[in-house]
C-alpha cells in the first residue's frame, strides 16, 4: 500500500500534561516510537532506529510523524481565544480504521440510535439538509448549517435544544466540530478529535475540547465526553469491513452522508489511504 | 442430510436461545448472519451487515416484523428490503436496498440456515429435546478423538459416564471451532440434565486438550 502522502502528516503521540523524563513508548503507522521530555523540558520522539522525528506540542496535545510534514500542525484559532476552558479527555483505544473513527465524528444520523438521549432521541431523527464543501485554499472538508434536536448537547445543556453544528476536517486523522455553547449564545463550544493511527485497524482517539463552561466540574466534562466515546466505540468495532471503503458501491450513503463523502472524495484525492480499502485490492 | 454445501441446512442456534423481539449473530460457512424473531414470533435471517455502513446488524433491535440497525436506525423487513431510513423520514427507500437474506426453519426446538435454497425440511430428531449450545476450540477429528465416535455432522449419540445418551450435533465453523447443539432424550428429569450438561462440559475439555495437543509440532 502507498502510504506515503499520509506518512507526511502530523498525528497526536500523547498528552503533553502526562509526559515525563521516562516517556510513553507507543506505535505510530505501525512503527514503535518513544515520546519524552529532554532535560530542558522540550518533547522528543524517536523511532525504533533512535532516529529523531519531527515534533509539535499543540492542544494539549504531543504531535510527530514518521515522514517529513510540509506544513505546521493545523490552526485551531479558538485555541487562542480568552475566556475558554481546555480539556483534555484522554484516550480511548478502538479496534478500527483511524478513518472510520474519523468519519463516525462527522456523522450526525446515528445520534438517536447510539448516544439515545444524550445527543439524539427518536423520533427526531430526521437530517435537514446541510452545505458541504472542500475549501481548496484551507484545503479542508468542511460542513456548515448542520442542524439537529438534541435532549442533552451538552453538560451545560438542560433540557432539549436544537444544536448547530460546523465540522471541519483539516487532516486525515483529525476532526474538529463546532457546536451551539449553551450559556453562550453567539459562540461556538469546539470539540476535536485526533485519531493516532497504530496500525491500518487500530487507533488510539484522543478528544479534546475548547469549550465556554465554567461550571461544570472537570471530571463531569471528561465522564461526558468518555461516555459518548465509549457508546461510539460499540458501533466501530463491529463495522465490515475494519477498514473504510473509498470506492463507492461497498456502502450505500444518503443526502445525510455528504460529509462522508467529501470526507472519503478528499482522502482519495490526497492519496490518503492508511486505514482505507479500495476495490483494487 | 447435513454437510457443509451451502445448500442445505445447517443447525446454527436453538430456538430457546431466540427470544421474540431479539436478534442475535450466527455463522454457517458462508460467513456471518444476523438471525432475529419478530414480535410475532417469526423467524429471518439475513447477512450480517447493513449495506449502509457495514455494522452488523445482529447488534439491532426488532420492532414488530421488521430489524433495525442500531447505528442509523434502517430498517430491514423479513424478506430483507429497506423500509425506513430514519435520518429521511418522507423518503421510501429504493427497492435496490436490500440485505441478502438465508432460508430458515424451526425443527423441534433447532434454527436452521441454508444459504440456497435446500430440498426439503431439516431433520427432526425424535425423541430428543435440545438442552444447550456450546463451542469448542477443537475441530473434527479432536471430537471424535475425544468420544470415541466418528463424529458425524448429522449428529451421534454419545454416552459419558453417569449421564444419559445424549445426541451431540456439531456445526464446523470457519474459525476452526465447532458448535456443538446437545439434545437429551425427550423424558430427561432435571438432575439428568444437569448430568448431561456436565458431560459436555467435559467433552469440550477433553476435544481442546487434543486440538492443543495436535497443534504442537
């Protein structure tokens, strides 16, 4: 398989917080990588060799990659905003493609059947129709005017609401979603997900969030956000197959897929094929 | 007569281990099939996977006569064809959605498959009752190794001490294991059947240390 062009891709090793002098070994593409702290505090990672890979601490979060990245680690400009809490929630390993997890973050349609009271109830199922684009300048997925009837959007949420939604996907691996801030009308909570990819069928997904919540307690956020994780994870590991189809004709996709299918059209177009199957093979 | 031609039947779960309004995974040797029994106590069975985005579908939940997925909700009827999806609830889903369905039938207490269309009913065993189903890391040849009989896939009657004859019937699966459904004659007491059940406790103990055996070069 060519994994070359995803090779070249920045990808979450850790959290910063939790590193110390002895390091984390962990796997990235299949390879075991080392990520510590030197002795002036700064991250490391190396490869198997000792070789020294490239490294980015941003989001809370330790960044490497095996090839040679072109560009810094994607602009999440909410990072940078006053008045937000950051969270770091941790990680939840999944015995899927770091793709399919990726492409179950963008997805709304399974809200009523999987988080069942939390995100989604029936019956309000249905999916308005939403804008969906490729920005060639970002060269980003994006969707936009993403509608849905949540009873609970969020920890700070009590009681139903009709949440909007933006996604964005700035890397192959990486997600980051906005959506309506309860207490903070006009504003937007910012929930990401970063998938480091092990191996072609096993990830370790690293959520974090940029959100206008100072109320709740932190351990309530991450309890929040573990449970949807968990829920999602029931659902990807027993998807056929492990890896996601990026020719069409495996799976059938509907009006309320279209992310899905920029999402898949996108990667095709990069070459970004680590963790997909195509008919050819 | 069974055997593992995808054309006849293949016994793949017992009807008491298939509540109504439930759906549960099996396999035959054409791959995996989601088998489920409506509100009304109709038996299906389909491939194991939504076309939509391939999650498997014996983890959905039946409503009246028809199986959800439990990822996005489609709803399958029992002759396979999509009948709602609800993220587009005005929308009557093309007749080109559809999963592939099995044929199925309950004989004396058995769910039977085929994954053509067979000649005929599946056995009945007379005077036997199912009792439990139970798989073995061991394939064919441990299990004959370890009752003493050629253990035939249209079932044999096999004797363990202080037990009744019970009628073992073994399914080969894919994996190498084997399902095996055990039958107990029909006027079996309790304490017979917990003998019984014992028994192939033991019997799958005895196959695995011989299919763990065998593998050791």
């Amino acid at each position: 398989m060519n994994d070359d062009a995803m090779r070249d891709e920045w990808y979450p090793v850790g959290l910063f917080s939790q590193l110390d002098r002895g390091g984390r070994e962990t796997t990235l593409m299949g390879a075991p990588i080392k990520v510590a702290l030197d002795a002036n505090g700064a991250a490391k990672v190396t490869g198997e060799d000792g070789r020294v890979l490239p490294v980015s601490v941003r989001y809370g979060h330790i960044w490497s990659s095996l090839g040679e990245p072109r560009k810094p680690v994607f602009p999440i400009p909410e990072a940078d905003q006053p008045g937000r809490r950051f969270v770091d929630v941790g990680v939840v390993r999944v015995r899927c493609s770091p793709l399919r997890a990726v492409e179950n973050f963008l997805d709304i349609a399974h809200f009523p059947f999987v988080h069942t009271d939390i995100l989604g109830s029936e019956p309000h199922t249905e999916v308005e129709d939403y804008k969906v684009e490729i920005r060639e300048e970002e060269d980003e997925v994006w969707a936009t005017q993403v509608k849905f009837y949540q009873p609970q959007a969020a920890k700070s949420a009590s009681g139903g609401i009709t949440t909007e939604y933006m996604y964005r996907v700035p890397a192959p691996t990486c997600s980051v979603l906005y959506k309506t801030c309860p207490p903070r009308p006009g504003e937007w909570d910012v929930i990401a997900l970063f998938v480091q990819p092990l191996a072609e069928d096993l990830c370790d997904v690293w959520p974090w969030m940029a959100l206008f919540d100072d109320e709740t307690p932190l351990t309530d956020l991450i309890h929040f956000q573990q449970t949807i994780f968990l829920q999602d994870r029931s659902i990807l590991e027993n998807q056929i197959p492990r890896l996601l189809p990026l020719d069409p004709g495996m799976e059938i996709p509907t009006r309320a897929d279209l992310t899905s299918v920029a999402y898949r059209r996108w990667l095709k177009r990069h070459n970004y094929t680590y963790g997909a199957q195509l008919v050819a093979q | 007569m069974l055997s593992d031609k995808t054309d006849t039947w293949v016994p793949v779960a017992l009807s008491q281990d298939l509540p109504t309004g439930q759906a549960m995974p099996a396999r035959t040797l054409a791959g995996p099939i989601a088998l489920w029994r409506s509100q009304s106590g109709r038996l299906a069975a389909s491939a194991d996977r939504c076309p939509h985005r391939g999650m498997r579908l014996s983890h959905g939940f039946v409503r009246g006569e028809a199986l959800s997925c439990i990822y996005h909700g489609w709803t399958y009827s029992q002759a396979g064809r999509c009948l709602r999806i609800p993220a587009h609830p005005s929308l009557t889903p093309p007749e080109t959605i559809r999963v592939a369905t099995r044929s199925v039938e309950e004989a004396g207490g058995i769910v039977w498959v085929a994954d053509g269309e067979p000649d005929g009913k599946p056995p009945l065993f007379e005077g036997y009752v199912p009792l439990r189903s139970l798989t073995v890391r061991a394939g064919g040849s441990a299990l004959s190794a370890a009752t003493g009989t050629k253990a035939a896939v249209e079932g044999f009657v096999w004797r363990a001490p202080g037990a009744p004859a019970i009628r073992l019937l073994p399914v080969p699966q894919e994996t190498g294991e084997t399902l095996i459904h055990v039958l107990v004659p029909a006027d079996c007491g309790v304490s017979e059947r917990v003998a019984a059940s014992r028994a192939a406790e033991s019997l799958r103990r005895m196959a695995e240390r011989i299919e763990a055996k065998e593998a050791v070069p």
